[in-house]
C-alpha cells in the first residue's frame, strides 16, 4: 500500500523533495549508542545516494516513528521508519545503490543485511541495556536524560523490560556476554574476509550493505562505553577498519557539523 502510493505521489512531485527531514534522539544528551547506530547507518546510506535531508532531534521520536524505533524520515505526505523500509523507499524514488549488481550479488547483499540484524544490532542491544555496567552508567542515564523525575526512571526500566523481550524472542537474552562477543567475532570476520581489500563490499561502488555496515562498525569502535569489548574485537580486523576511514573521509569530512 505504502509503495503504491508513493508511486501515485510521485507522479505529480519531484523525486527528492528538498525539505526531507530525519527524525532521532537528541544527540548529545540522550540518543542510546543502538539507536544512533541505526541513525548513522540511514544517514552514510542517503549521503551515498546524493540525497539531501536534515536532521531534526526530538525527545520523543521514538513514539512519533511509525514503528516505534528510529530513525525515521518524513517525506511528503509519508513517515517511513528503520534502515531496510527507508532504502526500499528510497529505491521507490528512483535511488539505489544495488542497480548493477547481479541477482545472485544481490541475494548474498541481503543475506549480510540479515547477518547484521541478527548478530550486530543483538549484541548491541544486549551490550547497552543487558550488561549491568553499561546499562547503570550510560544507557539508563541517558534514556531518561530529556525527562523529569520519576519518569526519568520509569521509561529507561519500560525500555529495559521491551529489550529484554525482543532478545528473548530472538533468543539472545540468555546468553552469556562471552557468547556474544563470539556472536560478534564470528560477524566481524565474516564481513572482514567479504570485503577483503575492496574499497566497497561490492567492488568499486558503495551498497546499503556498505552504508549499514559502517553505521553500526563504526559506532561500535568510537562510543566510550564501560566495556570495550565490542572494540577491542573490530580492532583485529585490518579490512574493516581501513574501510571505516575510507568511507568517513569520502562522506563525513565536508559534512562533520552535521551529524
């Protein structure tokens, strides 16, 4: 339904409007470092399209997205939240970065889009709001940053029980954190021996999978967190990391007031 429409919108509007907005947390303050992953990995995505946005914080865009998670785009008439809905939109636009890959290219691009998911935003999820430490220090202070008291403590402990369940779901939430730093080990070289020495995973053009990859590898390497971990593993792998600074050079350098 949504597509169809944005086909019948197209037809009597520009491809890219000029006033798209991205909706998350306010950054400094009170983004967790799972959401600004997804923020970052919808942002490097359209910035490697060309596609102009800007970014918009607000306190509750967690409850202003569609799907209750950010990031979020709001594009004409339509709300459009998370990494995956967002590129296939966009696709809808007439962008995309997968045009010149094969079919099977493009089967094995989605199968590590699905490694990400499963894997990396887990471990993620598990790292900020499962581990005690993290989860004292940072994401519960930081949640609850925007909001007076007692809801400062009442809507970081509601997200605590909704994580909790969604990695019950997917089950995560009994593992140990040993098991889920081998769950990120196993991910990180799998990316690592894909890319190789490419400059994309895909060759000489950037992807989503690029763009997701980034995101989420590169928050991972640079929030200060209690515990390391994460960190320490992406830093064994040369090919990942020589692509983190080839893509921030090549997209973030103009561009660093704005993200």
């Amino acid at each position: 339904m949504l597509m169809e429409a944005v086909k019948i919108e197209m037809g009597a509007t520009e491809r890219w409007p000029d006033n798209v907005k991205l909706y998350q947390q306010y950054q400094a303050e009170q983004i967790t470092f799972p959401d600004y992953a997804a923020s970052l990995s919808v942002k490097t995505f359209l910035y490697m399209c060309g596609l102009e946005f800007s970014t918009v914080p607000k306190i509750n865009a967690e409850e202003m997205s569609p799907s209750g998670r950010v990031p979020f785009i709001h594009i004409g008439p339509f709300l459009v939240s998370e990494f995956e809905p967002i590129v296939a939109y966009v696709q809808t636009r007439g962008f995309g970065l997968n045009d010149d890959l094969t079919d099977v290219q493009k089967s094995e691009l989605k199968a590590y889009i699905k490694l990400i998911g499963s894997t990396l935003v887990n471990a993620e999820l598990y790292l900020s709001w499962l581990v005690p430490e993290v989860y004292e220090k940072v994401t519960k202070a930081r949640y609850g940053a925007m909001y007076a008291w007692p809801l400062n403590c009442i809507l970081p402990y509601q997200k605590f029980l909704s994580v909790q369940k969604q990695l019950a779901a997917s089950e995560w939430k009994n593992k140990t954190f040993a098991e889920v730093c081998e769950e990120v080990e196993t991910c990180c070289q799998a990316l690592n021996d894909r890319l190789g020495t490419q400059n994309f995973f895909f060759g000489k053009k950037p992807t989503e999978l690029d763009a997701l990859v980034f995101g989420h590898i590169s928050t991972l390497l640079t929030t200060d967190l209690p515990r390391n971990e994460f960190a320490d593993i992406i830093r064994r792998y040369d090919n990942l990391l020589v692509f983190l600074k080839r893509i921030d050079a090549e997209y973030f350098d103009a561009l660093r007031n704005s993200y």
